[in-house]
C-alpha cells in the first residue's frame, strides 16, 4: 500500500527529504511550500547560503554533518550538473575570539584539534608563514561550495524524475498539510521542513526559533582558497568568509551573524566592513585594488534559521480538525549549516518514516 507523504517546505531541508524518500518507490510525495527554487525572498534561506562546508557542530553533534560529507563528495565528483566544486579551505584563529562576546555558532570550526580532521581530506596546520597577518594559527582541508542557484533546481529535477508532485501552498497549520497530497488521498505522514516558518506555523509555533541575520556581498572576482577567520574587530555580530562557488556563481564575502535580527535590506555600512574585511584577509581577491578592485554583482540578506536548542529532528502525532492522527516528522533549525547536514538530516527523516509505517 502506498505511502501518502506531503513535505512542507521546499528549501534545501525539503527538498533532500523529498529526494530521499522518493527512493522508495512505497512512498508518494508532494512537497507544498510557500517559496521554491527560483524565488528570492527574506522567508526563504537556501538561495542565499554560500554555500560551503565548514563544520560548526560539536564532536557529539556531528552525526548529521559527518554522514553528509560522503554524498556531497559524491556529488561533486560524478554529477558535475548538481553545481558542486571541490575548493581548499583555510580557517584563521585569533586567540583573543576565544574569550570574545556573543553568539559562537561556529566554534568546533576553529578548535585546534578538531573531529573533523578525520573526515575532511587533506587536513593539516598552517605553518607561521601561511597565517595571515593579524591571525595566530590556521589549518587547511579540502572542502567543497555548492552554487545554490545550480542545485537548489538540480535537487527539484531529481524528485521530479522520482514521482514527487511540487504544488505552492501558504500553510497557517502544519495539519492543513494533510489535505494537499496530489493523490487526493489524506496524508499519513507530513514532513515539516518549514524552518523559519515553524515559528508562527500552527500546530507547531516554536518560540525557540529565530532568525540569525546573514548579510553577503556577491562578486564577480574569484578567490582560492576558500577563507573563514575566528573573529573581527567590527563587533561581535560580523564575521569574516570567502568562498567561490561552482560554474560561474561568483564568490560569496561574507557576512554577519545576527541572532535576532530581521531586517531583510542590506545595510550599506556593514556592506563596506564586509568588503574591506575580504581585501583585508585576501588582497589577491583584487589584485592589490582594494575594495575599489571589487566588481560587485548583487548585495543580499538572508536569514539563518536559527533555533536555541538546535536543529529539531522527530516525529510528532498530532490530532487533526477531523479527529484523526497524523504522524509529523520536524526537520527545521539549521541554521547555517543546513547544506552541510542536509542529507545526514534527510537520513534522519527517512528513519523516522520506516518506523512509522511500520507502526
Ligand atoms: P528554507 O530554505 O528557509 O526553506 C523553508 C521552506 O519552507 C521554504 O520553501 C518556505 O517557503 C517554506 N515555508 C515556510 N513557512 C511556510 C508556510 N507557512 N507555508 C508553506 N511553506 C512555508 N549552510 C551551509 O550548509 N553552508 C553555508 O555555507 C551556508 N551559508 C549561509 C550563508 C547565509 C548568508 C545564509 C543566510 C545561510 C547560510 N547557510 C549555509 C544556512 C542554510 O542556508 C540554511 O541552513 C538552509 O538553507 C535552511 O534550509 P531549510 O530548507 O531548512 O529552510
């Protein structure tokens, strides 16, 4: 007997269940969501991510970050269409960032002896001549940065040749999900990958999440390696990244960090710290130019789906308008690393689904 499923939401959480679940050709699948690949907005965080992997759980977190790295790596090598390149990563300390103010998403990042030296290739230390200037040690590994615009779409062809149905819905309860199977049949199963939306989402309304404000400037000019730095001197809410991504995507300078924080327009000043940051760590960004070297493409906000206990990954039953349960399987809070543990979450969801259906 078939497995009715609708996913809600169609950011990169969505959709790598979608394509996970649609492996099993038991299980039918619409994914319903407000915004798809192909739209730009506030609500939606996919399209602005980077996106790279730079691993930020802990070492007893690691779980979905670990188990997502050998599909990424796959990717990149064999399906050339997903948009995916290898790239050199380089992460910069600063001892003072130890003791600094605010919100240390990213620390497992920047341990010297970190868990991730065993599962990313070619891990070592920077030796004193390599550190930038300003900087008191650094590592190296072989990463990889994913161009959104490329395989956010490449991951909805993917469910298309599978089965999977896409239909636009605005939800104001996750059970309303049950009624939207393209087989006209109720849902017995609804994946909740609505992220931000989970906030004010009926049914659900999880205080917990926030928005952890990301600001970019995109452009034109290419940078290798790939370079993250602990810390700056601009306030505890802006960071330093660079990454180029795949097939023409232009590179990413990156960025804040801004736990609470809404505003969906760029700000001008912080647009100016960013770009002096990356000239800064990587004059080679501009040939020595500066900032005025910049050939900017576009500004841009998004907003981490940030939640205080972390990512929220279990089934749910709930009871629906007409008496009758419905299993909700939650995978939503992943803030900025939802590319890099999508497919160990997705894993996740698929778990939970056979333990349903078994009963
Ligand atoms: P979203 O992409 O926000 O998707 C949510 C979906 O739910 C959308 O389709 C939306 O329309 C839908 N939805 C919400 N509410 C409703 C409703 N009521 N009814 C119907 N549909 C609804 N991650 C990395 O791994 N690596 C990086 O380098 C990286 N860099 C980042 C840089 C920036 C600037 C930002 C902003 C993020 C970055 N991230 C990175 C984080 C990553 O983008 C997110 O973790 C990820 O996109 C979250 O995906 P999601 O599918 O859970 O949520």
């Amino acid at each position: 007997m078939a497995n009715v499923i609708v996913v809600a939401g169609a950011g990169v959480s969505g959709l790598t269940s979608a394509l996970l679940l649609s492996k099993n050709k038991d299980n039918v699948i619409t994914v319903v969501a407000k915004h798809m690949p192909g739209d730009y907005d506030i609500e939606y965080a996919s399209p602005w991510a980077g996106a790279n992997v730079l691993p930020m759980a802990t070492e007893e977190k690691s779980r979905w970050e670990r188990r997502t790295w050998p599909e990424l790596k796959r990717l990149t090598e064999d399906v050339p269409e997903a948009g995916i390149h290898f790239q050199k990563a380089r992460v910069f300390r600063r001892k003072k960032d130890e003791s600094a103010p605010g919100v240390h998403v990213a620390d497992p990042l920047f341990s010297a002896n970190p868990w991730y030296q065993s599962v990313l290739p070619d891990y070592r230390e920077l030796g004193p001549n390599e550190v930038i200037p300003g900087h008191d040690s650094g590592c190296e590994f072989t990463s990889l940065c994913i161009n959104t615009a490329i395989y956010l779409p490449w991951l909805v062809g993917q469910c298309l040749k599978n089965g999977v149905v896409f239909k636009r819905a605005v939800l104001t309860d996750i059970r309303d999900a049950k009624a939207l199977s393209h087989t006209g049949q109720p849902a017995k199963i609804i994946v909740n990958a609505t992220a931000l939306g989970s906030l004010k989402l009926g049914g659900v309304k999880d205080e917990t999440m926030m928005p952890a404000r990301g600001q970019v400037v995109v452009v034109r000019n290419e940078y290798h390696p790939m370079i993250a730095t602990s810390g700056t001197d601009d306030g505890a809410t802006e960071i330093t990244y660079i990454m180029t991504r795949a097939a023409g995507g232009g590179t990413i300078l990156g960025g804040t960090y801004d736990v609470g924080n809404w505003e969906s327009v760029p700000d001008p000043n912080v647009a100016v710290r960013i770009m002096k940051r990356a000239v800064d760590v990587a004059p080679g960004l501009t040939g020595g130019k500066g900032i005025e070297g910049l050939s900017v493409i576009r500004h841009g906000v998004g907003l981490r789906p940030y939640r205080r206990d972390g990512v929220r990954i279990e089934a749910e039953e709930m009871k629906g308008d007409d008496g009758e349960t419905v299993v909700v399987v939650h995978n939503y809070g992943h803030a900025g690393w939802g590319y890099q543990g999508s497919y160990g979450c997705a894993e996740r969801v698929v778990e939970l689904v056979e333990g349903i259906v078994r009963g």
